[in-house]
C-alpha cells in the first residue's frame, strides 16, 4: 500500500512537469514572436472567414426555403428547428430531419404515422410527431 508521502511526491512531479512545460512553451514564443504572430493572424483571418461562409450558407438556405415553401415565416420556423400543427412532412424533415424511427398506421380514410426523434434508450423517444395524411396533427415532447 502506498503512503500519503509517495501520494504527495507523484502530485508534486506532475505538477513541477507541468510547470516546466509552461515555461518551455512561453521562453519558445518570446524567442520566436514573429511565428506565433504570424499563427495568431492566421488564426484570426481563419476564425473570420469560416463565420463569414457559414452566414452565406445560412442566407443561401432561408432564401431557398422561402423559395420553396413561399413564406419567410415558414422558413424562419425551419431554421429554428420549430414544427406545428398542420406543418407538411415536407417540411418537418427540412426542420428536424428525417427520423430515426416510424411507426406507420394505414386506415380506410387516412393515413396515420409517428415521426420519432431524441431516442435516449432503445426504442424510448423524447419527441413524437404525429402526421395524418402527411400533416402534423399533434406531438408528445418528454423534457430531457
């Protein structure tokens, strides 16, 4: 069994190492400022331009939407990832994706399914739309 003195030693080591690693890491910067400005600069005009592709993606994808389904508010509630009654399937799987899971009902008059999303167990949803004729009637959302 170990003592608490071997128990303090080994804490001590890795933080002396960890300690040494710092110094090490900032004694290289000073010495060499121009390359970690350069990466710094780099950094920056990277982070810049990755924010600046998603927006055109996001705007390139509302304006497509509203294109296809004729309403910005439609599109806005995609984008938010929002689904309500009487929303198309169409629609939903824009807004949420297709999903994991359906459990398909055929009647005489209709046609019934529930869209599952969220599984937390094995077949154990947190969300459950369901759709008649191809329509959001209602849902069932259990917090997480």
């Amino acid at each position: 069994m170990a003592k608490k003195s071997d128990a303090g030693t080994g804490v001590l080591i890795v933080v002396g190492a960890i300690f040494l690693a710092i110094s090490a890491a900032y004694e290289w910067a000073k010495n060499n400022i121009l390359i970690v400005g350069i990466a710094v600069v780099g950094l920056g005009v990277w982070a810049v331009l990755s924010r600046h592709q998603a927006s055109k993606r996001r705007e390139a994808r509302f304006r497509q939407l509203t294109a296809r389904f004729g309403s910005e508010q439609i599109a806005q509630d995609i984008m938010g990832q929002k689904f309500w009654p009487g929303q198309t399937e169409e629609m939903l799987v824009e807004s949420l994706g297709a999903p994991p899971a359906v459990d398909k009902q055929i009647l005489k008059t209709k046609r019934k399914e529930v869209w599952k999303y969220g599984e937390r167990r094995r077949n154990q949803f947190s969300l459950k739309i369901t759709l008649e004729n191809g329509r959001v009637v209602a849902w069932d959302q259990k917090s997480s």
